[in-house]
C-alpha cells in the first residue's frame, strides 16, 4: 500500500493560529467538527486534504472520518474556488424555465469544461445547486450573497463583466 504525502507547507501559518483559537475556544471540538469546519472553510475558502489532516490532529479524530465529513456534505469544498462563487438554481421551477441552459451559459462565457468548476482566472467557481427556495424568481443564480431572479442566457455575459469590473476596481483601489 503507498502511503499519501501531504505538503503541510501549503497551510498559511496565520490562517492555522486564527483555527487553532477557534478551535481552543470549543467546549467539545470533536461534537462541534461541522462548526469547526466551516471556520476553516471561512479562513482557506476550501478543505484541503493536509487541512482535514491538520483538524484530525488537533482534535484528536480519524482523518478518514473528517474526510467523510467534508465529502458528504455539499457545502464543503475540496478543491480551491474563485472570489466569486455562482450558483445556479436546478429546482423543478427553476429547471422548467430553463436553469439548464443559464448554467452552460455560464460554463461557455468561463471557458469551463464540463469537470472544471473554477475558472482559469481564479476569480469564478460554478456551481448547481438544489433549490435555493426562490422559485417564483426562477431561474435564480446567487453570486456570493446577491441574488439575480428570472436570468435568461442573454443576462450572463453582462453578469460576468460586471463582476470582472469590479474585481479590476477592488485590485485598483488596494494598488491606490
């Protein structure tokens, strides 16, 4: 059997201090591994396989359980995402009035292939998600914390530069 190597070194030292009071600060880290998890996911905006690593360590828990944790629940992310995370809505309302069409709207305008979920840039992940429990405004995308209602194909491309535009401005201020 081969053993995984981990880069432990991929872990901002900063980012592990600001977990480890999180962690310190829990009554029963092991009872509160999903609260831990989001904390960290908050801190690194995905679960690494040396984080969860980390996390079993500290907590004392089976690395294969917290692996478990993270893979089971959705809102978890092994893998690296942009600034901005869209999500389109495939509920029933939101599939009729054609989610489906918006979503590889989306994946064209980001040049994504249909296994890739964040764009080449870093600035864009893609994401179907189960209702958003918006339906009379289907379909619905949420960037982040914005809602759009009733997105046509039509709508992405603007949605996109707008969203390009203001990461330029965020990057031009923090220059200033």
């Amino acid at each position: 059997m081969q053993k995984t190597k981990f880069n432990m070194e991929i872990l901002d030292s900063c980012k592990l201090r600001e977990l480890d009071a999180f962690i310190e600060a829990e009554d029963n880290p092991q009872g509160r591994i999903i609260n831990i998890l989001h904390e960290a996911q908050k801190l690194f905006s995905y679960l690494p396989q040396e984080l969860q690593l980390y996390i079993a360590r500290k907590i004392n828990m089976p690395a294969a359980k917290i692996n478990g944790i993270v893979s089971f629940y959705s809102f978890f992310s092994q893998e690296p995402s942009g600034k901005y995370t869209i999500s389109v809505c495939m509920g029933t309302a939101c599939f009729v009035k054609g989610a489906d069409a918006v979503l590889q709207a989306f994946r064209r305008e980001l040049q994504l292939e249909e296994d890739q979920k964040t764009s080449a840039d870093g600035l864009f992940s893609l994401r179907d998600v189960r209702c958003i429990g918006a339906c009379g405004l289907a379909p619905v995308v949420t960037i982040n914390d914005r809602i759009f209602g009733h997105v046509k194909e039509a709508d992405v491309k603007g949605i996109i530069e707008e969203y390009r535009e203001l990461a330029k401005q965020e990057v031009a201020e923090v220059a200033q």
